[in-house]
C-alpha cells in the first residue's frame, strides 16, 4: 500500500475516498504521477486474469471487490477500518474493473459503493458452535452470580433460511435429572435485529408448539477483530441476563 498519507486527504465518507483513490489512478494513467505507477502494476499484474471474473454478476463483483480489498490491507498491515485506506484501495480495484470487465465498464461508481456497503457489513449468515468456559448471571443489571471456576456450556447457532435462526444452549456438565438430555435451553426461534462491527443482537419471535412465545429470548453476539468474544442470553420478561464467556 501507499504511506504517502500527504497524498490523501483526510476522508470521511466513501465518497470523497472513492473519488480521490481513482483520481489519483487516472491521473498516473496520464502520467502526472510517476511514483505510483509501480504501484498501479502490481495492482493491474494481481489481477490480470481478470478473465475468470466475467461470470460474476454486480452484487458478486461489489461482494469480491470487498473481500479483496481486506486482503491488501491486512497483508500490508494496515487498518481496515481507516476509512481513508479502504477507499483508497477499493477505488484503485473499480478502476481496474472498469477497465476489464464489462459488467462494471458503465457501473463505476455504483460498483464502489455496493462493495464499500458489502466491506462494512457484518455477514449475517450466522451458523457456528460457541463453547464457553463459564458464564455470570445477572438479574435487574445486577450480578448474582458466577463466574463459577468451570461450567462448560455450548451455545449453537443455526442458520435456518434467510431471517430465521435456530439458538440452543447444552450443558457440558451432564445430563438434567428430569428431561435425561444436556439440554440447558431448548431450541429459540430467532431473528436479528440489530448487526454490526462489535455485536450481533438477535431476539426471538414466533412460538413453539405449545403455544409459548419466544419473544422473552434473546442473545447478543459481542465482537473483537471479528471473533467471538462472548455471548449474552436476555431472559426479557424476567430482567435475567447471563453473559458465556469464552
């Protein structure tokens, strides 16, 4: 990536960004900027067998432009997030788009702001198994107990269809004395309601077969650098929340 940070204002929307990172590639393609021709080659040499892209409709182009653009930074040890860095790398990509492909020939700028859209949008195609080591139980925001020392629980998240998720809790510890399963909270009907960089917030909605709302359940999905950090089961109607923590 480019350090000369006194190339490149200071950017605060995907706008500003987008236009200053493809001006600077048109500019070089004039020949006004010499110094960043070696950057524009390697650039236009990683992609050169752009080729393989032509099946690719708009929305899977904006999706790859958005991955490929994590990749640079990431390898350069830049920040992701720099909203500066991320234009600036996102816009010489359209660029190079504009100039191979066919499907973002006429579609430049659209192509940059569905990918700068897709770059900063948590996926929420959530289906994973988190295990956590112990958990601290709080009623009315007060802690009343945990953590505990031990006590393994899993939390299963499972991707139903497009808005529904499945939510389950086991205990690893044993078996209940009543129901004979490791079953700590019987499958929840969910759905999210709110996503981004640092939580995930689903809440439950429908009912199960007895008629009992899933309503009163809820979970929050808390984030680092995109990990799971912990996760918090919402008890609403009884003011219980209780935080697995990793």
């Amino acid at each position: 990536m480019r350090k000369d940070k006194q190339l490149r204002p200071d950017m605060d929307d995907p706008g500003r960004s987008f236009s200053f990172g493809a001006a600077m590639v048109i500019n070089t393609q004039r020949g006004q900027d010499s110094n960043f021709q070696n950057y524009l080659n390697e650039i236009i040499e990683e992609t050169k067998t752009t080729q393989k892209y032509d099946h690719l409709d708009f929305n899977e182009l904006a999706t790859l432009t958005a991955e490929l653009t994590k990749q640079k930074i990431l390898q350069s040890g830049g920040d992701k997030y720099d909203l500066d860095t991320v234009g600036w790398e996102m816009g010489v990509l359209c660029y190079v788009w504009r100039n191979s492909l066919e499907v973002c020939n006429k579609e430049f700028d659209k192509i940059f702001i569905a990918s700068w859209e897709n770059y900063f949008t948590v996926k929420s195609n959530l289906d994973f198994t988190f295990k956590s080591s112990d958990h601290i139980r709080y009623e009315n925001g007060i802690q009343v107990a945990g953590p505990h020392g031990e006590a393994p629980r899993v939390i299963k998240v499972e991707h139903k269809n497009d808005e529904t998720y499945i939510v389950t809790i086991y205990n690893m510890q044993g078996n209940h004395p009543l129901w004979q399963n490791n079953v700590q909270m019987a499958p929840k009907q969910m759905k999210i309601i709110n996503n981004s960089q640092s939580e995930i917030k689903l809440r439950g909605y429908g009912h199960d077969d007895y008629g009992a709302s899933f309503s009163n359940y809820g979970i929050t999905i808390s984030l680092i650098n995109e990990e799971i950090e912990k996760i918090t089961l919402h008890i609403i109607n009884r003011h219980i929340d209780i935080e697995y923590l990793k």
